[in-house]
C-alpha cells in the first residue's frame, strides 16, 4: 500500500492511501467514489486501517494518517486536545485538497471526527464512528498508571482487554506491535487530551448521514455509548460487528468494510 509524508501544520505527516503513488508533497489521487479520512485511536496509529483501505479501494478514494507524535509522524507530545487535534484534521484534508470527505474515526479517533463534524459540517459529508463515545473520563487510577509508565516506574503492559474473545494471536500481536509505534509519553497525552471532553449535549448538531459502529464484545460502557450516539444523532444508524471487541478495523476489517460501503452507498449525491 502506497504511503508518504506531507507536511501539515509544519508536521511531517504519514499517510497511507491507495490508488498509485505520487510525488512528494503531491495528494494521491482521490477521484474514486468518496474520500474517506480515517482517524486513529490515542495507542495505536493509521496501520490498524490498512486492511480496510484494501477492501474500499476498488469503490473509493479511503486513507490515513498517524496523528503528530504518534508512530512515524513528527512531533514528541500528542496534541494537547480533541479540538486541536480537530483542526489539525481539517488542516490535513485542506494540504490534500479534500473540499468533503467521509470521516472515519475508531476510539480517541471517533471524538476527533464528530468533533470535526460539529465545528466544520460543510466538510463532512458523512461521519462513522467505530468504538467511540460521546464522552470520556479518563479517572485518576489510568491517568496516574500511565503517568508511571512514561516515568520508567511501570510496565508498559499489553491490554488484551480491547480484544473480542474470538480475537486470533495474529491480530492481538499485531495490535501490539502498532502500538509500540508510539511513545509511551504521547499516549498519556493523548488521553489528557481526551480526559473530560464531552459533546452529548451538541449531537444533534451533527448534520450529515452517520455510522455508528460497535463491536459486540466491546465493554458495557462502549456499548452503551454507542447507543447515545445512534440516539443522539439526528441521522444516524447503528452497526453491531460479531466476534470484535474494541479494537474492530483490526478483529474484523472485512465486516466493519462492508458496513462501511454500504453506508457510502446511501449517502445522497
């Protein structure tokens, strides 16, 4: 799959796209069926999407990129809130010449997305939001463990826990090894950022078609929130994906791909 590095905001920003390669600080070709944005979560990075990205290259124009400071993007902290990381999203799309886009997000990637939904709806034609939530609270216990973890006084341990039980070793190794991309210090950060953001009370604001993705072994709380989004949301429908836990675009890219093409394909012309 084709990748490359744009600069965004005077980041060097990594992307993974399809379709053929192209020049530097040139967009890749972006002419079939929608353009779709996908949004990483806060301890992973754009790889988790690949797998989708082959499964909607035939039909569309999808790609991905690392958020500053996680993985190969530049940066050494995560942005210091979802808004920023909002308009960095808008500042990407506007480096690649994207006028209306899909916004694809998976977790800390969701808020960015209906984040960037709420505050620029004429760029967002359509919004999926795969394991996300309306609002987070991160609590002290995981501030404070991940606080140690950029210390050097805990283990940076493997969180099986985002996995359905029906999850292979292949993917869960894989999950791990993309988080390794990222340095302890920019997750922590990232969820700072995502502690105590909250937009329940602005969903119907939301004014595009939207997705709400969810998979089935996903904890209580993420189902549920799930649920508030498919309520809260004016045009919104809700996907449950068999056999995923929280991390879907890794577990199941062949469904979450389905459900995705199905939802571009009602989105109005």
């Amino acid at each position: 799959m084709p990748q490359k590095y744009v600069r965004v905001d005077d980041v060097a920003t990594f992307v993974h796209h399809v379709g053929p390669t192209t020049l530097p600080e040139r967009p890749p070709v972006l002419a079939r069926g929608e353009t779709v944005v996908c949004l990483h979560g806060a301890s992973t990075n754009a790889g988790e999407f690949t797998d989708l990205l082959a499964r909607l290259e035939a039909t569309h124009s999808p790609l991905a990129f690392d958020q500053p400071g996680h993985a190969r993007s530049g940066g050494l902290d995560s942005l210091p809130s979802i808004a920023r990381m909002s308009e960095f999203t808008r500042a990407f799309c506007d480096a690649f010449g994207i006028g209306a886009c899909v916004l694809l997000g998976a977790s800390l990637g969701g808020s960015v997305a209906l984040e960037t939904a709420i505050a620029a709806p004429g760029l967002v034609r359509g919004l999926v939001v795969v394991a996300g939530r309306a609002r987070f609270a991160a609590g002290p216990e995981l501030l404070e463990r991940l606080r140690l973890v950029t210390e050097g006084k805990a283990r940076r341990d493997f969180d099986r826990s985002g996995y359905s039980p029906s999850a292979t070793p292949e993917v869960m190794r894989r999950g791990f090894m993309e988080e390794l991309k990222t340095d302890p210090r920019v997750v922590y950060g990232a969820i700072q950022a995502l502690d105590g953001w909250n937009r329940e009370a602005e969903l119907a604001r939301v004014a595009c078609p939207a997705l709400v993705v969810v998979g089935e072994d996903d904890g209580e709380e993420l189902r549920a929130q799930a649920e508030v989004l498919a309520t809260g949301i004016p045009r919104a429908r809700k996907v449950v994906i068999p056999k995923a836990g929280h991390r879907v675009a890794l577990e199941q890219p062949e469904a979450l791909a389905n459900a995705v093409s199905a939802f571009l394909a009602e989105l109005p012309r």
